[in-house]
C-alpha cells in the first residue's frame, strides 16, 4: 500500500443499489433463478434488530414486489426456515445450516478453533476469527468467555463493520490502494464513540501504520470500554487470509500490556495456525 492517494473527493459514492436491482441486471442470463436470488434476498432482509418483518417491510427493504416477496416467504415457511404469527415473519434456526455447510467444509474455523480456545483460556479473553464480507467482518470461529464486553451478542456468523475493529483493520489494511480507495469512497463510515475513527482521511492513515507493523489495536472505537488486539492469518502466499483478535475490557488491561504480554502470544498462535493450514 503506497503512501501517496488520489483525492478523495474524486471518488463519488455510488448511489445505493438494491437487491432487485443487482438481481435485475442478470436478466438476460438463461441460466440464472430469478427467484432463488430473491429467495436469498429475502432472507439477508433480517437483520439483528428487524428479526420480524412484514411483507411490506422486506418489499421496501429489496425493492422486491410484494407479491414475489409474499411467495418467497411461503417457500422458506413450507421448507422450514421462515416463521409466521400472522402479520410478521421471523427466521427459523434452520437458516443455520445454511452457514454450517460452509463452516463444516473449510479447514480455516475448524483448525483455528484450537488456537482460538488456547489462547482465550491463556488470556481469559474472548477470542475470535473472522474474514472481510463486503464492508463488514464476518465472524467464522469464536471462543467466547462469560464476561460480555458488548452490548452486540456476537456468535459465528455475526458481522461488525471493518472500519471501526480490529479485526476489520487488518482485513482492510491486506488490500491494495485500488481496493482500498474503493471501500473508503463506499463505505458508510460513522462514529460509534468519540473515539471512532470515521473520516477517509483517518482512516488511511491508520491503515497504513497497521500494514507496517502488521498488527493492529483498537481502542473503544467500536464501544466505549471495548479494547481490542489482531492479528493477520496468512495462506500459503503470503496473503491475509483472516484475522484473529482478543477483546478486553479498557479498564482492565491498558494498551501496554496489550503491546507486551498479549500481542506475542497472538502472533504466535498466528504463525502456527497459518503454518497448519497449509503444511504439505
């Protein structure tokens, strides 16, 4: 990542694209199922704080018409994983499976588990492993402790945006400018604290000291009082594969401390998955 840019001001946002729209331009594909792209569509409508909607709502949501939304929701009730109490519509468990064949299948969340595991009953710390989904990090492996140190109840498949993490920070730090400048010019980049990095600016700069040092503290910037240390995981190239962190409490354990006693054990359990992951 060089450290000259373009302007920002050069790169104007796009305006936002919905669901139905992306689905739209795949319209003179034979081969490609309209209604499995709205299937899906219908599904990532719900969020953590919309887990019941109405048609009406999801149609607004994906710009999807109501009357294709209504036979989507009937579809996922008849295959059991949309529920219904009459007027609003919420996920089932079985949506689960839907992740789990990928989590099962790939060697990442299965080898990192043990590190993960290790290293939070080292530290006495959550502990955590997630790759960079779009503008956000999604969560594929996690050691939890029974301390909550945020308010969002974090499990696999949970996803925090990048910007303000760790975690994220590393991910974004792994990309080349043209990648970067892109996320920078699209993203939407607000304060979670006082503390939160949030201006493009900012945020370059701050990418470039974590590329240097390849590793990556953030400071309640996501929570107030939520501090947290990551790490890369690399394949077999060299590339940034993922990203571990160990999340503590500001009041408990100072950036210091973090720096000497918890940032090695971290790169070490680092070094020893990625060499894991891909040995002969």
């Amino acid at each position: 990542m060089s450290e000259s840019r373009p302007p920002l001001a050069s790169l104007a946002p796009p305006p936002y694209v919905s669901p139905a729209k992306r689905i739209e331009e795949f319209a003179g594909d034979p081969n490609f199922m309209t209604s499995l792209a709205r299937g899906l569509a219908v599904i990532n409508a719900f969020q953590e704080r919309k887990r019941h909607l109405t048609i009406a709502q999801i149609s607004h949501r994906t710009e999807i018409p109501r009357a294709a939304v209504r036979r989507c929701l009937y579809s996922l009730m008849k295959l059991g994983y949309v529920t219904t109490d009459g007027r609003t519509y919420s996920l089932l468990p079985k949506v689960l499976t839907l992740g789990h064949a990928y989590l099962s299948s790939t060697p990442l969340a299965v080898s990192a588990q043990p590190f993960l595991d290790r290293l939070s009953e080292q530290l006495h710390e959550a502990c955590n492993l997630a790759t960079l989904e779009g503008e956000q990090v999604l969560y594929l492996a996690r050691s939890a402790i029974p301390q909550r140190l945020i308010s969002v109840d974090l499990s696999v498949g949970s996803r925090l945006p990048a910007y303000c993490t760790s975690m994220g920070r590393i991910l974004l730090a792994a990309l080349d400018d043209d990648q970067l400048q892109d996320y920078l010019a699209h993203a939407e980049l607000q304060p979670k604290t006082s503390r939160t990095l949030h201006s493009p600016d900012a945020l370059w700069e701050c990418l470039q000291r974590v590329r240097h040092q390849g590793w990556c503290i953030v400071d309640q910037e996501l929570e107030q009082g939520l501090r947290s240390l990551a790490v890369p995981v690399y394949d077999s190239a060299g590339h940034v594969l993922a990203a571990m962190n160990i999340s503590t409490h500001a009041g408990r354990v100072p950036v210091a401390e973090l720096e000497k006693r918890y940032l090695p054990l971290m790169l070490s359990a680092s070094r020893e998955l990625s060499g894991q992951l891909f040995r002969p």
